[in-house]
C-alpha cells in the first residue's frame, strides 16, 4: 500500500465493499413492498439502466447498517487513510444508496454515484477517474471483469474475491497488483439456503400410496417423483422468500446468518437459484401428468402469495400453513392416481 499512500484508493461498491450488489437488494426489496414493481423494472429499463436503477431507488427500502460489508476490505481502506492517504466510493450504485453508505460507514472522503442519466460502470466510471483523478492517479479496488477499463487507467490494480480468469486479466495490464480473498468458498451455504431439513414436510405425498396399500414399481416411482418435484419447488419458494425477507432477517439476532442476509450467497445467485429450482420442480411434474402440474402450480401459487401477502394477516396465515400441508397429500393422491378419501 505504501506505493499508492499519496494517491487515492478508489473503492467499488458492489462485490466489494458489500458482500452483496445493490442492485439485486434494491429489486427484491421493491418486490417485497409491490408485488407490481417487477413489471414497472421492466418500463423503467426500457429507459436504460441508470433510469432502472433509480427507479427500484424510490421503491426500495433499505437499512444501510444492517447490510453484509466485507470487513477485510474496510480495514484496507482505514489503513489507507491512516498513511495519508484518501479514499472515494465510486459505484454503479445510485448515488443515494452510496450515500448512505458512506455516511453509515465514515471512511471515505469522496461518494461518488449513478443517477438517472449516468450509469457509473466499466468505461464511463474510468472516464470519470480520469477526469477526477488524473490518468493513474488513484489505485482502484474491484471484484468483476467490468473493472478491467478502470483498472486500465489506474496506478494500481486490488481485486477483491475475484475469479482466477479477472485475476489473470487484471495482471496481464502491467500494474502493480494485489488480490484480496476474504471468505472461504463453500457449498455448504447454498445448501443451508435450501432448507433442505423442510423436505420432512414432503412425506407426506407418501401417504395415498402407503393407505391405499398400492406399493407396486410405478406407484412407488411416482411417488418419488412427485416428492422430488414438490422439494424442488418448496425450496425454490424457500429462496424466495428469503430475498423478500432480506431487511427483516438482518434485524433478526438469528435470521441474520442466513445465506443471503449475511452475504455467504450473493443475492445475484440467490435469484438465478430460486429460479432454477422452479424449472426443474416444474420439468419433473410435467412426466406426472397436467393434474400434477397444476396442484404443484397452484402450491407454487399460494406459498408465494402467503410470502408476499398473506402471512401478515393474522388467522389466514394459519389457515393457509395448514391448507399447504393438506395439498401434500392431495399431490401424492393425484401422482399416483390413488382415490382420496374424505
């Protein structure tokens, strides 16, 4: 660091500074409070993404003290301020949301922004350092090949949790480098995220075929499928739930470790996961017939319902708990064609 202590440390925001990206928090958190604001991301996108960015800004709620920092890179830029030298945010976040930030997090001594006609990634936020800054005059903190540009035009290259191929990339321009690698990776969160031990409740589809004593190869095989397809979309729901939930559980003393709200699983994948899940539990579903599929969609339906409405309302909340565990059963019975009894 001694090499960059008279210049400044320009610090990203998104996969850097936040085991997190504002981005994704601010669309969940939109969604959360409007099941409508995805179709309106849609419209505001369609003005470019700077106009999206602060457009999920207005609907969003988020709590910048409970966010997941990286605290490895925190020390890094006060080390740098202890030398001298002086720091700036810098992000393709909205300048608000940097705000916030940096006024939660009292390190730098420049916040810098995206607003509604600026989008401050990649080329443009090297543009805007030079101008700043001067053509190598700051060393710069990144994660993502969207970087590289910045990195091009900077005195010093430090990445943060970056993949080997942005490693490689980033020292191949000739720069003094330093990579930082702060957690360990692991499947394990991912798998926490899927709740997994909440497969029990699935058993239940077992029920038809053991009652009605119809324990032969295909009834079985459907049975086993419908389980399968049912987890698949339970999880996925799950997932869900989790990023609606994302300010709440931070506030939470034990909900706060949970994948996405400690930043363990960035949200971005949160998103990719709980969709995966869906197609797949959908796909499986599908070789048990439309009937099947439809009493899955309509679980599908009213878990997501309950997660972004109905588990505020006291009495329906149970109600519908309890309906959820009666569709169990009625899936097991339409999977395997076993005639339900009153």
């Amino acid at each position: 660091m001694t090499d960059s202590v008279n210049r400044v440390l320009v610090v990203d925001l998104d996969g850097t500074l936040l085991k997190s990206d504002m981005l994704y928090e601010s669309f969940w958190s939109a969604f959360g409070r409007n099941w409508r604001s995805p179709f309106l991301s849609v419209a505001a996108l369609g003005r470019g993404k700077a106009a999206l960015k602060t457009y999920l800004r207005s609907q969003a709620d988020i709590d910048a003290t409970s966010l997941p920092y990286d605290e490895a890179v925190i020390e890094y830029v006060r080390a740098h301020r202890a030398h001298g030298g002086r720091t700036a945010l810098v992000t393709a976040s909205n300048q608000i949301f940097a705000n916030d930030i940096a006024e939660h997090l009292q390190i730098f001594d420049e916040v810098h922004g995206s607003d509604a006609a600026h989008n401050l990634k990649g080329p443009n936020k090297a543009s805007f350092l030079v101008e700043s800054f001067g053509d190598s005059g700051f060393c710069y903190m990144g994660d993502a090949a969207a970087d590289l540009p910045v990195w091009q035009v900077a005195n010093k290259v430090v990445t943060v949790n970056a993949a080997p191929s942005v490693r490689q990339q980033a020292e191949r321009l000739g720069k003094p480098f330093e990579h930082l690698a702060t957690p360990a990776k692991s499947l394990r969160p991912y798998i926490k995220a899927l709740r997994t031990h909440q497969w029990l409740k699935n058993i239940l589809i077992f029920l038809p075929m053991l009652a009605g004593h119809q324990l032969d190869v295909a009834t079985v095989l459907s049975s086993v499928l419908a389980f399968i397809a049912f987890s698949l979309i339970a999880s996925s729901v799950y997932v869900l739930n989790d990023l609606l939930d994302l300010n709440a559980d931070r506030a939470h003393p034990r909900k706060r470790l949970r994948p996405f709200a400690s930043g363990a699983v960035p949200i971005a994948h949160g998103s990719v996961l709980a969709l995966g899940l869906l197609t797949a539990g959908t796909v499986i579903a599908a070789l048990l017939g439309w009937t099947f599929l439809l009493t899955l969609a309509a679980y599908y339906v009213l878990t997501t319902a309950y997660s972004l409405w109905l588990k505020r309302k006291i009495i329906i909340d149970i109600c519908i708990l309890a309906g959820l565990y009666t569709m169990r059963i009625l899936a097991g019975g339409v999977a395997t064609g076993v005639e339900l009894s009153v």
